[in-house]
C-alpha cells in the first residue's frame, strides 16, 4: 500500500524476501520550491528492522492509514499504464461524493478535466516520468457533476519493476475565492483612483514609482510605463520653486520614509516632462508594515490657477485702492479659504481610506469651482459686450452724422423756399420724402446694432459673407472717416459656418477695431497705407476667415501674450485687454474653431477656423 502525509509523502510497501522476511520503509519527501509549489521528491529507503513481525506490520500500516485518511488532503494512487486508482483516502471519497470501492473501480479521466481521454493520460504520465512529478491547478470532477478548483502534486514513483502515480490534491476554491476578492479590491482601487481630481503615485523604500493614477500622468506629461521604477525625486521633484536644483535632503515628500509621518505642504513645484514647473499642493503619506515604513502614496494638485487668483486680487487690490476695512475683509476671506483648502488637504488622506466619501466630496468641490469659473467668464463676457457698446455708441455718432446733416440741410432749404415764395406742393413733397429716407436709414441703423447686441440662443448654419459684410456696415462710417479702406475677397460663394452668428460677429468686429487702431496708431507716425483685407476661403474641410492690415504688425515680445486676458498694448484709459481674450474663448471653446496671430508683410493677420 501507498500513502501520502501532508506536504510529505510516506510510502510503505512490505517486502518479503524468500530467504529472510525483513520488511522495508520507503520514504518520498518532497522538497518545496514556494509555499503553493513543490520543486522534487527526495526518497530514501530505510530498513524496518523493528517491525518484523506481521502483527506489527499490521499495527504500524493501520496506524498510518488511519493519519492519512485524517488528512484534509485527497489522495490518490493509480496504475501508470491503466490510470485505474489502487487506492485512495477518507477526504477523497467524502469530497467527491464517492464510496472507496466506486473510485478503486474508476479512472483518472473520470474525474481530471485537464485528462479527458487515454492519449492525454499517457502524455500526463511521462511527463511525470520525466520530471519525477509535476504540480499544477486545474479541475476535479464530482459524483454529482459538478467540478471545483483544487492544486494537484503528482509524483511517479518506481519500487523495483513496478511504478505508480501516487497524487496529493488540495481544494483551493477558498484560495480562488480570495484571488478573486484581492483582483476585485485592487480594480476597485485603481476605478477610484481613476476618478480623482488629484494626481496620485506610490513609492517603495527606494523613492521608485510602483503606480500612478491618470491624474498624475496627465498633470506631469508622463505615462505609467515611462515612469515605473524609476525615481520621483529625480524625475518630477528635482527643482524649487525658483527653477534652481532640490538637494535630495532637503525633499520634503522622500523624508517621509525617514520619519514616517504624513507630510502636507502648497510650497512645492513638480516638473513636468516637457521641463516646466507647476506649483502643487500635496500630502505624502507613509505605508506602515510592523511600525516600519514600507512605501509612500503622495497625493498632489496643480494650484497654478489658484496662484493667479491670488496674484490678480493682490494686483485688484493695489490699483482700486480700497480701504483698510475692505482689505481686512479680503485678507480674512483670503484666510478662510487659505484655512478651507488646508481642511481639503487634510480630508484628502481620508478620502483615499474612506473612497465613497472621497469621491462625493470631489464632485462637489468640482461643482464649486465650475460655478466660479463661469460666474468669471460671464464677467468678463459682460466687460467685454460694455466695452463693445461704447465703441457702437461711436459708430452710431459717424452713421448718424450724414443723416442728420442733410436732413438739417432739407429744412434749411424750405425755410429758404418759403421765404422767397418758392414752396410749391411738389417741392415739399420731395423734401419731405427725401427727410423720411434718411430718418428710415438711421431706424434701421438702430435695429442693426440692436440685433448685434442680442446673444444666439442656439448654434446655427449662417451664411459667413452675410456676417462679414453686415459687421463691416455698422463700422463702415467710422472707417470712412478716418480714410481706410475695407475689402472683401472670397474664393467661393456661399461659405457658411456652423456656430452663433452674432457672437462672431463680435469676434469679427474686435478684430477690425484691433486693425483699424493699429492702422491710425502707425499713420499718426508714418505715411502708410491704409487698408484691412478680409480674406474667406476653405482648406481641409475647415472655413477659413484672415483679418489682415497694414498697421505695421505685432511686436514680437508681446506676439504670445495678445490673447491673454487684461493684456493691452493700447495707451491707458483705451483699451480693456479683454477684447482679444473673449473673442479667442467664443471661437475655440463655444464653436469648436481656433483663432490665431501672425504678422504678414507690413501688418498683422488674424485668422480664424472653423
């Protein structure tokens, strides 16, 4: 008989000799490679010399078979050439649903599913016979059917002419229970780490990156594969604020492993991969094993916009000169959220244990932040069109003053007519026809910048040479008064343009005023040519639309900086600096385009894509 103990397999097998009846113990022990696999069988043959007599034998294999049945284990023995089971345990009838004497009649096909047939039964058998024994997972098949994940150690064995496959086969469906529940918790991790605002990367001991949620790599310009193993410090920590080196010992984030205590600062900067430095506010937490620290997880956030509001309202608050009880009130405001965002930093940590939460917390803040970035724009749309009203209330002044003047002239000449006795019926009926043209004219001129003013709800197909030449009509007086001339040229008839029509007609009619001022400003030194050029044509299945002028062109210094917003190159008092700045926000973000500058021979060109 065969029996296999545990992780050790005890083979007995009585030897009878002829001569003398001295009974033999066989020994295979396997050797373990790792905790779930085992690497060889070591076997030794020891003499049983105290065992000699039968009812001893007897005792002794009782006692054993009797261990062996005890094991959790299932065991089983088989014929190499038939794969009919010589023997097996208690657990492997109890587990399979089966009687001792059923299984001693089956094969191992019966009941394997990796060993379906007598072909994959001898391939199993000599790659066992090869190895010495094999151990893998697969499927073992019950009595009523149904199958369940189990590991299998299969050792072939040969006792004088004779072999036998003797296998240990364990039930791991708790192990595969808790596989999967690992895989799960690990998915569900990296979904909500997936789904942060905050960019966030894990350390080992060594400060090497072992993970990064797509946050971090899009705030730092890397992927996770470029950035797996290697070192945070020199790769995205490596600077201070004012561009100079960071020693390694002065790294706040990395002395976490020397204190292993959480770190929270806003004075730091990251590197992105392209070189540049953006300021961050992060929190570097320590991993604990055993009171040791094992690894990191830093959370951080870009704080560039945050900067600049603070920036802008310090620059607010010197130019309008408020008073001390304002800025008090400012100052503590500033405090407060200065104290908010500190209790966001702190809640951060909390959030990433505590991830339902974390995650409502999040699309709140976000929520916030969206609100006040539009209530912003909507300002700023509002400074804008106010701007744009003062410069129509102009352009009405210049399409008025012809009206006006020759209807001034009309009563002038039937106060003449009537005085000299002139003033017949058909004469006064001629002025009074010619007085109600113009009034007509300057009705219509009224409506014309009224419908300028009013916002499209929707987005609509518009002819663009309709929109061009109905913008350049309500500046054209002014145009013509200060002697610049304006031309239309199109490569095709009937461009049209997918978007809002009045709010590019706004854009357009920034864009001229930018080129008329431009034109003036270089007259008023030089004798140039005065001239704005509105080019429409296709390319790329994209409509294209140049704004070119002769006013001498866009420093090169400040051609980057003209579409920011409160970026002016105009005398103080002339210009807002928002101008640019809307238009650029109404073609790329509201109808989907893109406005850009260049400078073209003696000017300057806008062009816009659409």
């Amino acid at each position: 008989m065969f029996f296999l103990c545990g992780v050790s397999i005890v083979l007995f097998f009585n030897i009878y000799m002829t001569q003398n009846t001295t009974p033999l113990k066989w020994y295979n022990r396997a050797i373990r490679k790792s905790r779930r696999h085992f690497s060889f069988i070591r076997s030794v043959l020891f003499d049983f010399k105290f065992g000699n007599k039968d009812n001893t034998m007897k005792k002794e294999l009782l006692l054993f078979r009797n261990l062996v049945n005890q094991l959790n284990d299932l065991i089983f023995i088989a014929d190499p050439e038939t794969g009919i089971f010589l023997d097996v345990n208690d657990s492997a009838c109890k587990v399979l649903g089966y009687e001792h004497g059923e299984l001693l009649h089956m094969r191992v096909r019966d009941i394997a599913t990796s060993i379906p047939d007598e072909a994959s039964w001898k391939n199993h058998v000599t790659e066992a016979r090869k190895a010495g024994h094999t151990v893998f997972e697969g499927r073992t098949r019950r009595k009523n059917g149904t199958t369940l994940p189990v590991e299998v150690n299969v050792n072939h064995v040969e006792i004088g002419d004779k072999s036998y496959m003797v296998a240990v086969v364990r039930d791991i469906t708790e192990r595969r229970l808790a596989d999967d529940a690992l895989r799960g918790n690990e998915k569900m991790l990296r979904d909500v780490t997936s789904s942060l605002a905050e960019g966030i990367y894990g350390m080992n001991q060594q400060g090497e990156i072992t993970f990064m949620n797509p946050e971090a790599e899009r705030l730092l310009g890397w992927t996770i594969q470029e950035l797996i193993g290697r070192n945070a410090h020199d790769v995205v920590h490596c600077r201070k604020a004012d561009g100079s080196l960071l020693p390694f010992d002065e790294c706040k984030i990395h002395n976490v492993f020397k204190s292993g205590v959480r770190v929270v600062s806003s004075d730091e900067v990251f590197v992105r991969k392209d070189g540049t430095i953006f300021p961050i506010s992060v929190i570097s937490s320590p991993v604990l094993e055993n009171g040791r620290v094992v690894a990191a997880v830093t959370a951080f956030r870009d704080i560039t916009e945050r900067r600049q509001i603070e920036k802008d309202r310090e620059r607010l608050i010197f130019e309008l000169g408020i008073s001390n009880r304002e800025l008090e009130h400012e100052i503590e405001e500033r405090r407060q959220a200065e104290e908010k965002i500190r209790l966001l930093n702190e809640d951060l940590e909390r959030h990433i244990i505590e991830r339902t939460a974390q995650l409502e917390t999040i699309n709140r803040q976000l929520q916030e932040e969206m609100a006040s970035r539009q209530e912003k724009e909507r300002l700023l749309f509002q400074q804008s069109r106010m701007a744009a009203m003062g410069e129509m209330i102009g352009a009405i002044a210049h399409q008025w003053r012809q009206p006006l003047n020759v209807i001034g002239l009309i009563v002038q000449n039937l106060k003449m007519a009537y005085d000299y006795g002139e003033l017949d019926s058909e004469r006064f009926k001629n002025a009074v026809a010619t007085a109600m043209w113009q009034i007509k004219f300057m009705s219509k001129t009224i409506d014309d910048f009224r419908n300028f003013f009013k916002p499209s709800k929707e987005k609509e197909v518009f002819d663009l040479k309709k929109a061009v030449e109905e913008t350049i009509s309500l500046i054209k007086a002014q145009l013509q008064n200060h002697y610049i001339d304006i031309d239309i040229v199109a490569d095709r008839e009937g461009l049209a343009i997918n978007g809002y029509p009045n709010e590019f007609k706004h854009v357009l009619l920034n864009l001229i005023n930018n080129a008329k001022d431009a034109i003036l400003q270089r007259k008023s030194k030089e004798n140039c040519e005065a001239r704005i050029t509105i080019e429409l044509s296709v390319m790329d299945h994209k409509t294209i639309l140049n704004v070119r002028d002769t006013g001498g062109g866009i420093p090169d210094a400040i051609i980057d900086r003209i579409f920011d917003p409160y970026f002016t190159t105009k005398e103080e008092g002339s210009g807002t600096g928002i101008g640019l700045y809307i238009s650029k926000t109404m073609i790329e973000r509201n109808m989907g385009g893109q406005l850009t500058a260049r400078n073209y021979k003696d000017g300057a060109e806008f062009r816009i894509e659409v």
